[in-house]
C-alpha cells in the first residue's frame, strides 16, 4: 500500500515492523513492490533480512 501511493521509493530496502494487538514482534528488511508486481521474480518484493521474529509463535 505504501508503495503503491509513492510513500516508500522502490529501489531502496525498507525496515517493516509488523505485529498484532499486543504489540509489535518482528522486523524484516525488504525490497518493496507495488501490489501488481508483488510476486514478479526480479522486480517483487524480496526479504532481504529478518531482524527479529518471535520464536514461539501464537496463532490467535
């Protein structure tokens, strides 16, 4: 959605914190994509790092 309204530039890595209600508990480093290329192999997202990421995962 960010790339999409030109609110993140496309040919630098982003840092994304994602997580739920109780809080935020994983940190990517991606190459962004807009929604029409997110699954094109050379021009679609790419996770280039994982930062952090729970280890026990809990599914609500």
């Amino acid at each position: 959605m960010a790339a999409d309204a030109g609110a993140i530039p496309l040919n630098r890595e982003v840092v994304t914190i994602a997580g739920s209600d109780r809080g935020a508990d994983t940190v990517l480093i991606v190459r962004p994509s807009t929604s029409g290329r997110f699954f094109d192999k050379k021009k679609g997202l790419e996770i280039r790092e994982i930062v952090a990421m729970p280890r026990k995962k809990i599914f609500y």
